[in-house]
C-alpha cells in the first residue's frame, strides 16, 4: 500500500525510551511522594462502604440508575475489545491522523469517553453516604 510507512524499528525505539523513562519517572516519584493511605482497614470503622474504588465508580453511578444499565457496560466492553476484527469499518487507501473513513468511530470512542469522565465526577463528588446526591460544597 501506499502512503504508509514502516514503523520498526525506528519508531519501537522511540516507544522502548519512552518507556524506560516514564517508568523511572514513576519510580523516582514513588521514593519521594508518600503515598495517600488510610490507616489499618477496620470493619468497625469504615469511611464509606458504599463507594467502590474510583475507577469503577461510574459503573457504580450508572447502575444506581438502573440495574439493567450494566448490560451497556458489558456490551460497550464488547465493541472494544473485538473492534480490531469489526469489517464494516473501512480500511483507510493511505495512512493518516483522523481520517474521514474513521469519523463515527472516533466521535462514539470520544462520546463513550467523556460520558465515563462525568459519572466517574458525579460519583466521586456528588455521592454521600448511603449513595445519597449532596453538593459538594
């Protein structure tokens, strides 16, 4: 094909450095930066159990509204992960950033995105106890 350029080995080293450093970035910045932990969990005394852990928090709020919804969760992760061997996706004549061909995909990644961003928000901010909607200020 035309227009498309090999990316080993070139590039792969570029990807191995950028690796190498970003892991000793997190690495130094583990030795110097404690890290924000509780004391002893307690069963007793528990911050709040009803909160998962953030990175779930949004599937959380979305099955707060109704149980039926982890169905889309599950089926979002499906599109996802089997989105390599989709063939109604076009393959593109040449390489480019944002091709046209790939618009609908991009804007349903990017929907799909910033509808996880603002119930992972509502759930970590606008959440009390019990799962009770408070403000946050």
């Amino acid at each position: 094909m035309r227009g498309y350029v090999k990316s080993s080995p070139a590039f792969f080293r570029l990807v191995k450095i950028a690796l190498a450093l970003t892991v000793c970035a997190l690495m130094a910045m583990a030795a110097f930066i404690p890290a924000p932990l509780q004391e002893q969990a307690s069963l007793g005394k528990v911050p709040n159990p009803v909160k998962s852990a953030w990175f779930l928090l949004w599937i959380q709020e979305l099955v707060s509204y109704d149980k039926i919804l982890i169905y889309g969760v599950i089926g979002i992760a499906f599109i996802f992960l089997f989105l390599p061997w989709f063939r109604f996706i076009p393959v593109p004549d040449r390489a480019r950033w944002y091709a046209r061909e790939r618009l609908p995909l991009s804007l349903f990644t990017l929907v799909i995105f910033f509808i996880i961003v603002l119930l992972t928000i509502v759930a970590m901010f606008f959440r009390g106890e019990n799962w009770s909607f408070v403000s946050p200020f």
